[in-house]
C-alpha cells in the first residue's frame, strides 16, 4: 500500500491567481456601483443623496417588546419614474426660508362655543354650505366644539412647533411604536415629532417598559416623556386635567389628530402625518422638499395601491367590515350620490384617483389644505372614520380648489414600511365584533342597486351607463 501524495502549488501560481482575483474585482467593481446609483429600476423610486446621520439607534426598546408586531410589511416594488431628491442641507435650508416668510396667505376663521358633539353634529345641507369658501370673514366649523384634553405643558411645546411637524398617535393599543429612519443630522433639532395617545396605550408602555413606570398614571409634574424621536402626549386623564376624549371609538379620537394638526400646530407650516402602522424610511425635511414644495402643491399623498372609485373603496371597506358600522358607509354613500359625487374619469385630471392611501400624509398649512381637511372631518364624524370615503366627494366640491400630488404607490413603498393589520371577512379592523355572514359571497349586478341613489354612479362605474 502506497503513502497518500499531496500536491501543492508552487506560491508562484498562488500569487497569481491571487493577482487575477483582485484584477476581476478592481474591473468589475465601479460598472456595478455604477448601475446601482444610476439604473432607476435597480434603484427603486428614490434618487437620495448622502447626509450625515445620527450615528446612535434613535431607541432601545426593552426585550420582549414587540416593535413590529403587525409583520406583515408590504412589498417594495420598482419602478421606472424615481422621486428625485434635493440635497438635504437645500432642502432644509429653502424649507427654514418659508418658515420664516410671514407674507402667508391670511388663516382660516373657526367657529367655537358648544355643541352637542366635537365636530358639531351638522346636517349634511349645513356642512355642504361651508364648500364654496369665498368670503375669509365666514367662519368654518373644524371641530373642537367639544374638549380635546391635551396636557398644558404639552399644549405650549405644540404651539412652539413653527417649521414641520411629525405626527402619529396610537389609541386603544392598536399599534406599535415605530421609530422613524433615514434622518438626517438636524431634523431632530429642527423639526417636531409627536406622539398622541390615550391612556389605555399608556397603561401597555409602562407595563412593558417603553414608558416609565412611575409615569404610567400621568404623573410628572409636567415633564414630558420621549421616546426615541416621539414626544409622547398622553390625551385626557390626569395629565390632562381629567378631561375626557371627545369619542368613544378610538379610532375617531385619532382621526382628531391626523387631520386636524393645523389646528393642534397653529404655527406650524407643514406637516408630515404618519400612522402608526407605517415607519418613516425618508427624512420628513426631504419628503417635504421633493413632494409638496417642488410640486407646488397644497397635499401630497400615495394613491390607493388597487381602487381608483370611491363605490370601489366603500364595497371593501363593508366586505373586510373595516368600518364597524357598515349601514353608515351605505347611508355616506347615498349621501354623496344624491349631492353630485362621481366615478373618476380623465375629466377629473389632473387628480389621477378618487382614493388615497391616507397612511402618510404630507400638507402645506395655508387656507386650501386647512379649508380642505376642516370639511373631511366634519364628514368623518358624520358618518365613519374612514377618510378614503369622502375624500374626492370633499375634494371635487370645494373651492378653492386644491393643489393634490397623488404620488404613485411605488413611491410610497419606497418611503415607508407598512404593517398591515390583518383582515378577514366580516371581521372588524378596530377590535370590533365579527359580522354575520348571509351566505356566500356574490358579485354585485345593476339589478340590486335600481332605485338607489347611486344607480347612475354604478353603472356609470361599470361601464353599463349610456351618459
């Protein structure tokens, strides 16, 4: 039996070989770079430029604290027409030079004193009257008839916010805490990040330690509570001088922050709205820049990822029971038809959509967007919290017109992570009850809708209309 025999190649060839890896790789490596920073497919929707960012995660959250606990992120698709974004030291420079320009349009007057609910509880012919905004001495009715506790030492840090505001808020414990990345060295000097919720969701901080402790029942004497970038703001309770939330659905006291931040931020100029499913990927200061002042524009937000009509949105909303009271999505949308609202067409252009993706919400304070925002809400109190409803009806029927970006949806998904919750069939979205399930599901024909009021919106919608 012979001995095993090794053979081993002479260093020369090793050096060799060795010299060829790197050659490959010196020759290679700048075309790939290349590609990756200039191909916008490979690229995604964004052409960012490198900023200086803080070097430390903005939060530690405490172990077995789940930040993602909706983990069902969406998918982050290419696309062909990239969001091209300033540099963020111009960005935030041209943003701090409107900021400091007081020749702003003149502000909108509101109406106070009490009513029966916080937004006042107009008939639909009442709320229709304040649409057509000609006359700056008119008051409008935007909510705030009723308390909106906020703590005072929380009142005056809002009132102090003059540049952009971030905002979110969780209620009832129906989301996470998400940490927003991708900011640059001075948003969180800059720029103000707050964070509204109730004491239900306050309890579940402290008890998991995201809070502290000793603050879960509103003590403090007036300090405030940060977490990670959000200043966190505890509505109603002891911090708030006992008052209470104006509803009862959560999702409702929410729907006060989202769109009525003009009035908590009375001088802020822009905005930056971000719900609680969705994390920021995007400095706010850069969002603002490239989709609201570049554009022009009085609103920008996402179109809706699959419906373009509004009937479109209002059948899913009732068929995944997002809305817990559907007869009151069917009575909205009678409403609307019978007062002019219909399917999109390219005669509505330039909006390119009737439905929004009201996750991220980006706003230049000023008469059109506040007008715009008072009159949606004054809707959502009417009927339900989901603002995708009346938005084109609000939208079509104001004046002054508004200025919309409706950015496309890969945008979006380039800008945020979202969390959906997840949805079944006759299940409600806000922890209400299961709905009762009348046999199968069917497909909706013209013979079912003859006699409703929107009849000629549906057929018009299907193609089946002759107008």
């Amino acid at each position: 039996m012979g001995w095993p025999v090794r053979v081993r190649r002479p260093p020369v060839l090793q050096s060799k070989l060795l010299c060829l890896s790197l050659l490959y790789l010196l020759t290679t490596l700048p075309p790939a770079l290349y590609v990756s920073f200039t191909d916008p497919g490979r690229r995604g929707c964004l052409r960012l430029l490198p900023f200086p960012s803080p070097p430390k995660p903005l939060f530690r959250y405490p172990p077995g604290y789940g930040e993602h606990r909706h983990a069902l992120p969406t998918p982050r698709a290419l696309c062909s027409n990239p969001v091209a974004f300033a540099d963020y030291k111009t960005a935030l420079e041209e943003i701090h030079g409107l900021c400091r320009n007081t020749s702003a349009s003149p502000a909108l007057r509101y109406q106070n004193g009490r009513r029966a609910t916080f937004a006042g509880n107009f008939s639909a012919e009442e709320r229709r009257s304040f649409f057509s905004h000609t006359d700056d001495q008119v008051a409008i009715p935007c909510g705030f008839f009723r308390e909106f506790p906020v703590p005072e030492h929380d009142r005056l840090a809002m009132e102090k916010c003059r540049g952009v505001v971030v905002a979110s808020a969780i209620m009832n414990d129906y989301d996470k805490v998400r940490q927003p990345r991708g900011l640059g060295s001075e948003t969180l000097r800059t720029a103000c990040f707050f964070l509204f919720i109730d004491d239900a969701t306050r309890g579940v901080l402290a008890r998991q330690g995201v809070l502290p402790a000793h603050d879960a029942r509103g003590g403090g004497g007036g300090k405030h509570t940060t977490v990670g970038a959000w200043r966190v703001v505890t509505l109603g309770g002891r911090r708030a001088g006992g008052g209470r939330l104006p509803y009862e659905d959560p999702a409702m006291n929410g729907v006060v922050a989202k769109h009525l931040l003009h009035r908590l931020f009375p001088n802020a100029r822009f905005s930056v709205w971000v719900d609680a499913k969705v994390q920021l990927t995007v400095d706010p200061a850069l969002l603002v820049h490239a989709l609201l002042v570049r554009e022009g524009a009085d609103v920008a937000v996402s179109r809706h990822p699959f419906n373009r009509h509004t009937m479109e949105e209002a059948i899913a909303t009732a068929r995944w029971r997002k809305c817990r009271d559907v007869d009151a999505v069917r009575a909205q949308m009678e409403t609307y038809c019978a007062n002019g609202l219909q399917p999109w067409s390219p005669s509505k252009l330039p909006y390119p959509s009737d439905v929004p993706d009201t996750a991220v919400i980006i706003r230049r304070h000023g008469v059109a967007s506040d007008l715009f925002s008072c009159l949606l809400f004054n809707e959502l109190e009417a009927f339900s919290p989901r603002d995708q409803l009346a938005f084109a009806y609000v939208r079509d029927h104001m004046s002054p017109k508004l200025s919309i970006n409706m950015f496309e949806v890969e945008v979006f998904e380039q800008i945020a992570v979202e969390y959906r919750h997840n949805l079944k069939p006759g299940g409600g979205s806000g922890g209400g009850g299961r709905g009762k399930q009348q046999g199968g599901t069917r497909i909706a024909s013209s013979r079912d809708i003859a006699g409703s009021s929107c009849e000629r919106y549906l057929l018009k919608m299907w193609g089946e209309s002759a107008d």
